[in-house]
C-alpha cells in the first residue's frame, strides 16, 4: 500500500511538474520578451554590425577630404542608427500578432535607436584616435582649425565621436522609427489587420456591430495620427517657404499655386495645414461617439476616460454584470 502511495504521490508531481514549468515560463514579464524578441533577430544584430563599418567608412571619408560635407558622409557618420531601427519597426508586420503590433512598434521606437547608436559610436570612435587618422585629420585642417568635421575648434574627436554622434543618431533613428510606426505600420495594419489592432485598442470586437464600430473607429484613428504629423509639418514648412505673412494671406495666395506654382507652393501648403485642423478635430469627435470601448479591460488597465470610468464605477457598485460591458459608450445598462 505504501509503494503504491508513493508511486501515486509521484505521478502527482509529475502531473504538477509541467504547469509549474509553464507557470516560470509564464513569469517571463512583458518587457523581458520584448527585448528576447527584439535584439535576438540575427538580420538587427547583421544590421548593427553594418553601422560600425559604415561609420569607419564615413571616418576614413571625412579624413581624406576636410570639406566634405556631402549627405552621404552626414548618413554615414550620423544617420546609421536609422537601418536597424527601421528595420525592427517595420518587422512587426510579419513577425507579431495585429494586437501586439503597433504598441511593439512604438516600443523598438525606443529601444532599437538607443543600441542601435553605440557600435558606430564606438567605431568612429577607435578609427579617430588611430595615428595615422589623427595626423590626417590634423594635416587637413586651415589655420583656423576648421574642417567639416572633427574639427579642433568643434571639440575633442572623442567629444565628438563618442557623444555627439550616437545622439545625433539616437535622435534620428527614433524621430524615423516613430514616422514609420504611424504612416506605414499603422495604416497597413488598420487596412489588413483591423480586428486584431481594434484590440490592442482596447475596443469591443465581440459582436458583428462591435467588429463594425472597431474597423471604422480604428482606420480613423489612423488617419488622426498621420494628420497629427504632417499638419505641423505642413504648417512649419509651408509659413517659411510662403509669400504670405499670415495665414488668411496664405488662403488668398493659395489659388496662385496653379499660375506661379515655383512662388505660392509655399502659401497652399500653410493654407492645407491650417484647413486640417477642423477637420482633424471633427474626426476625433467622430471617433470618440463611434468606437466602442472596453471599459472593463481599459478599467483594468487605468486608461479608461474619465466618463467611462465612472460609467465603469456605477455598474461595479450596482453589481453589474460585466457582459453589461457591451453596451454602447454614453448608455446606461438596464
């Protein structure tokens, strides 16, 4: 009896092995999966790799010419965080799940430029303070200390090669991952993915009329974001190239566009910018009385808005049923 006992308490524990198993694997917390997934991609550690050769290459370029300001020499010494970056933004559209997507986007947007700043960093770096480099740098420089870059009167070389450039990289590789998230990934996902990115949402998909209600809100909520990035721009860069002093100005010049396109293209942009924002604020109006929130979820999470929350408050006090999580946005459970 005791031997079957114990050969009962045994398969006990070897029933309860694997679910403890999964139970640590299941510790494995949010943000240590997002860098395992992130940084273990052998084509980000490839492309990593890449920006150190390519700031070595942009080394020995600026060392042989001092007044070589040229756009490729200014990518190879500042903009080469941008290829992983880009890179680990835009494989979240085959490589995660549509829920997950987006927000994992937005996520390498941070985490990718930082890492991906230091390798060249250090190249540059090493291949500045090589002699032979430093005595060319040195040599070409006029009387004043000047050259394009690496200059004497700029600062040190290891100033230069080990702070400013993976800042300015950093700064680069993140502004990029960001634009990228919003125009590219986020209208391929709403477009091909609406469902699964409507959760990442936190919106109702449950129902045929939430499905509905979800791919509507969620394309215009793209559509919102992309207007929240090109309206300034259009604005910044339209009032500087415009002959218009105000933006009434730039409405009444903006017909001239057609005639003299080379003088007024300034002026019609300022006048689109400036159009876009009504029209940005009555889409989101529109979105806020069209999506269907998951209170319950968004409550969970602490993002729900302030209506929804005490919507979600009252139905907990009433003792309300949480399929009563169905119902639309500013109607009261019965």
């Amino acid at each position: 009896m005791s031997r079957k006992r114990n050969n009962g308490q045994a398969g006990s524990a070897r029933i309860t092995d694997p679910s403890s198993t999964g139970a640590a694997a299941v510790t494995e917390s949010g943000g240590q999966k997002l860098l395992r997934r992130t940084f273990r991609d052998p084509v980000l550690i490839g492309l990593l790799g890449l920006t150190a050769a390519l700031a070595v290459w942009g080394v020995l370029r600026t060392s042989a010419d001092p007044e070589d300001g040229s756009l490729l020499t200014m990518f190879l010494l500042w903009g080469t965080p941008t290829i992983p970056a880009a890179w680990s933004v835009v494989r979240v559209l085959w490589s995660e799940e549509a829920r997950e997507a987006f927000l994992i986007a937005l996520a390498r947007t941070l985490l990718v430029p930082i890492a991906a700043a230091v390798p060249p960093a250090v190249a540059a770096t090493i291949t500045v303070h090589v002699p032979a480099i430093q005595r060319r740098i040195v040599a070409t420089q006029n009387e004043y200390g000047w050259r394009t870059f690496f200059a004497e009167q700029d600062g040190s070389p290891l100033l230069q090669s080990a702070v400013l450039m993976p800042l300015v990289g950093m700064i680069c590789a993140m502004l990029l991952g960001l634009v990228l998230s919003i125009v590219v990934v986020l209208p391929i996902l709403v477009w091909l993915k609406p469902i699964g990115t409507a959760e990442s949402n936190m919106l109702l998909t449950e129902t045929e009329a939430d499905r509905a209600a979800a791919t509507s809100s969620i394309r215009l909520i793209a559509v919102v974001l992309i207007m929240a990035l090109a309206v300034p721009a259009l604005i910044v860069f339209g009032k500087r190239q415009a002959r218009a002093s105000t933006w009434w100005e730039a409405f009444a010049n903006a017909p001239r566009v057609f005639r003299e396109p080379e003088y007024f293209y300034g002026d019609l942009l300022w006048a689109l910018g400036v159009a876009a924002i009504p029209l940005g604020i009555g889409l989101a109006l529109l979105i806020r009385r069209m999506q269907r929130p998951d209170i319950e979820k968004r409550a969970q999470h602490g993002v729900n808005a302030r209506a929804d929350q005490e919507r979600w408050e009252r139905r907990q006090g009433g003792g309300a049923s949480p399929r009563t999580r169905r119902s639309r946005p500013g109607k009261t459970s019965r």
